[in-house]
C-alpha cells in the first residue's frame, strides 16, 4: 500500500472505503478480487476513491477473496497436549491431501490470547481459520471475538470450529457429554459405584460437559456417589491431586474418571506413586483415547473420538464453497479395557 496524500501512514481499504462512502467489505469485494457482485456505481466509486488515494491492493487478500490462498490457520490450545497435537497431525494431513499448507497458533487456554491471535491472522489472510481450542466458560471477550472472526468471513475467509457450540460459526463437534454419559453408565453396570471425577480448574466448556455427562450417567445408573474435584488442567495436575488425598479417601474409591487420557495418566501415575495397583486396587478411565495409550499398561478404558472424522470435515468446511451446511457432531464412544474389569 501506498500513504495517503499528506500523510506517513499506509492508505488502508478502510481509508478508501470511507471515501466511497461504502463498507469495508463493498470495498474489499471491488479492490481484492471477490466473486460476489457489487453494483456498478458502487465499484466505480471504490476503483475512483482507491486512484486518488493512492490505494495499492493487498495481494494475500485478494488470494483469499478469490479462494486461492494456499493456508489454513490452525488455533489450537496447547501443542504439548497429545489431544492437540494429534488433532494438529490428522488437519495438516488432509489439507495437504488437497494441497494446502496449515501454519499453527497456540492459545495457552487463555482467552486473550486466542483473540489477540485470531486478530493477527485476519491480517495475514489466510483462506481458513479453524479454531480447535475448545471454548471458555463466560469468556470476558467472546463478542470481541466473534467480531474480529466475522470482519475476517466479510473479506472472503472461513471459519470453522471443532468441539465448541459457544461462537456462531461453522461447527464440527462430538459429543462430549453423551460420550461421558455413556462411560459412566457402562462402568456402572460393571459395579463402580465409589467414583472419583477430575474435572479442570480451567473454566472449559467442553470438559464441563464432561464432568455433568458422567455424573449424569452415573445418577440414571443409581449411583449417586460421584466425588467431583477440579484440579489443574494437567498430566501433573491430576497426579498431584491423587498424592494430595488422605489414606481413608482414597482406600474407600473405587475408580478416578479424568476429563482426559492425559489427566488420567497422570492419576494412574499418582496411585501407583500411594502404593495402589491397577485395575486390582481401583480403576482408571479418561476420554479422547490419544494414540499414545497403546503403550500404557494396563490399556486405559477411554472414550474413543474419531479425529480423522473430525478433521476431515473441519478441512472440508474449510475449503468448500457450500453456505448452507449445517452443525456435524461426531459420534464419541466408549472402550473399556483392562484398566476397569467388572468388579466382583
């Protein structure tokens, strides 16, 4: 871009847009190659206003607009978490499929960051934003973020979400409560009835589903004993949790539910650490069924979610042309394995 006359800064589309006496996006759609139709006045008045100015096109832009970016931008919320980083590997496997590059933003779970850094993407104009952090309970900035995310959809992206109903934008989710429920009650007609619940200190949406979708489980099942803490949302704040519990709390329960495989590794890690052996002593289930759990002994009973599934229609809606699709929840599942035998 070029300055405006009289002054050091760049000429901007919001300069020229304001100039027409149009919007951003009429502007956007004239001067960064947009398939959608402008009325001709309209577009005469842009390219007129942009000549004066001094306006030179922003080329990245006008690749998105036209559909011809060649990245996606993946938000996710911890690359270290093997939920995340999985996620990231089965995104950047079907987009390269179809000959896309994704680059990958963190979150750190704060909501902050997630709209300081969605913010910096709607200037590097990639074709497609998928946020695949889940969402926030009462985010103090969810309208700020939903406003930044729908600027970026008026200039020709995509936004797409996965695992979180909390922002008006394409979704591709699975069932977080149901998968808890159906665990729970499965496990109670295994005979679990003293259970441990982890949840997460971080106020998550989806890991609260969780932990209302076990206990709710548990109650259909009649089982009314579900002790529910909320440690800090980690491997190692879940072990420390276990090593913080008195003699008596931990001998009178009869299984740890954590909100993920990686917090209920981190448990089965702390109950070995108190002496306990697992499944004879006390059981252990998580929820994701991570690629890492083949190593674990004994197998962790879980809940499978088909990230495959799920990235391949993220990646899809992504890059479709299609606006009349509707929400997808992906089937979440139990397994149960040796980690919880029915009890005698």
């Amino acid at each position: 871009m070029q300055s405006e006359p009289g002054s050091k800064r760049p000429v901007t589309l919001d300069d020229v847009a304001r100039h027409a006496g149009v919007s951003q996006p009429t502007a956007s759609r004239v001067l960064n190659g947009s398939a959608r139709k402008v009325a001709e006045s309209y577009r005469e008045r842009v390219l007129a206003a942009a000549r004066q100015l001094g306006y030179t096109p922003n080329l990245p832009a006008q690749a998105m607009a036209r559909g011809t970016s060649r990245t996606v931008a993946l938000v996710i919320s911890l690359i270290s978490d093997p939920y995340f980083s999985a996620m990231a590997a089965e995104i950047m496997k079907q987009a390269e499929a179809i000959g896309l590059h994704v680059s990958i933003a963190v979150t750190e779970r704060h909501a902050e960051r997630e709209l300081d850094l969605v913010r910096e993407l709607r200037g590097q104009q990639p074709r497609a934003i998928i946020l695949a952090g889940t969402g926030y309970v009462d985010p103090p900035s969810e309208q700020d973020l939903v406003d930044e995310l729908r600027r970026y959809e008026e200039t020709g992206g995509r936004v797409v979400l996965i695992s979180r109903s909390d922002l008006p934008f394409e979704t591709v989710d699975f069932d977080n409560h149901e998968g808890a429920r159906s665990l729970a009650r499965e496990l109670a007609e295994l005979g679990y009835r003293r259970c441990l619940v982890l949840g997460s200190a971080t106020p998550l949406l989806s890991m609260q589903r969780r932990v209302e979708g076990f206990v709710q489980g548990l109650l259909e099942s009649g089982v009314g004993d579900a002790r529910v803490h909320h440690p800090d949302f980690s491997w190692a704040g879940a072990r420390d949790f276990v090593l913080s519990l008195s003699d008596a709390e931990l001998h009178d329960l009869q299984l740890v539910f954590a909100i993920t495989d990686d917090m209920a590794l981190g448990a089965l890690a702390g109950l070995r650490e108190r002496g306990l052996r697992i499944p004879e002593d006390i059981g252990v289930a998580g929820f994701d069924d991570i690629s890492t759990l083949r190593d674990v002994v004994p197998k962790l009973t879980t809940v499978h979610v088909a990230l495959n599934a799920v990235a391949e229609e993220a990646v899809y809606r992504a890059t479709t042309t299609d606006t009349t699709l509707t929400r997808r929840t992906v089937p979440a599942y139990p397994v149960l394995r040796a980690s919880t035998p029915p009890l005698t």
